[in-house]
C-alpha cells in the first residue's frame, strides 16, 4: 500500500518544472522582500542608532512621545533635558529619543548653503561673455 502512494505521489516531468518555477519564485519575491522591507529598515535603525550615540549637552531634541528639549547631561542609557524656561528638567532613556532638532537643522542649513552655491555658479556659466 505504502509504495502504490509513494509512487503516485512522485512528481512527473510536467509538475517537477512547475514546482521548479514555484520555487524559483518564491525565493526571488523573498530576495525582493529582503531589498524593499527588510535592508532599508535596518539601515534606518543604524542611523537612528548612530544619531542617539552623537548626542551632545546643549543638542534639542525630540523624543518619541513629542517632548522637545535641551540636552543638559548625557549619561551612558540615559539623557536629562530641560523642557522650559522654568528650567523643568526630565531624565529619559536614549532609546525614545525620536529626532536630534538641532542636527536636522544644521544639515538642512548645509544643504541649502550648497544648493544656493550651487544655483549662484549655474547663473555665472548662464551669462553671456562681453568682448571689447
């Protein structure tokens, strides 16, 4: 009995290649699962990561709950920022730190100074050259 299953349950020439391509494309959507979900997630953990460990006294930052504030003590889990001007001060975790405010800003300034720099050499090479 067991060898008459065995038998009929033997793929044939038809639907070995049919499996085969089955196979093939699942693992290509999984390589493309991997490219679209997966890769682009780690590298923005990396980055997030990196902004926490760059974190200095004096930066204004953004936690995942909303609060803005400057950083006044940096320890090695842990921040204290200032919240107000009544000098309301509050210790968090690093991991809940959301955004460096003080950082994005710097690099929007640099970027905005390139582009500017950018645009005044493009409308240099635009005019036309006098001859005497």
């Amino acid at each position: 009995m067991f060898k008459s299953v065995l038998l009929t349950a033997a793929p044939t020439g038809a639907s070995a290649a049919g499996s085969m391509y089955t196979l093939i494309f699942m693992v290509l959507m999984l390589v493309v699962l991997y490219f679209i979900m997966i890769r682009p997630q780690r590298k923005k953990e990396k980055a997030d990561e990196e902004m926490r460990k760059n974190v200095q006294v004096g930066d204004e930052i953004e936690t995942v709950g909303g609060i803005v504030g400057i950083i006044v003590k940096v320890e090695e889990k842990t921040v204290v920022i200032e919240t107000s001007s009544d000098r309301c001060k509050m210790r968090i975790k690093k991991w809940a730190i959301a955004q460096n405010v003080s950082a994005t800003e710097e690099k929007n300034a640099a970027a905005e100074k390139a582009k500017a720099a950018k645009e005044e050499k493009k409308g240099k090479k635009d005019e036309p050259i006098e001859k005497d």
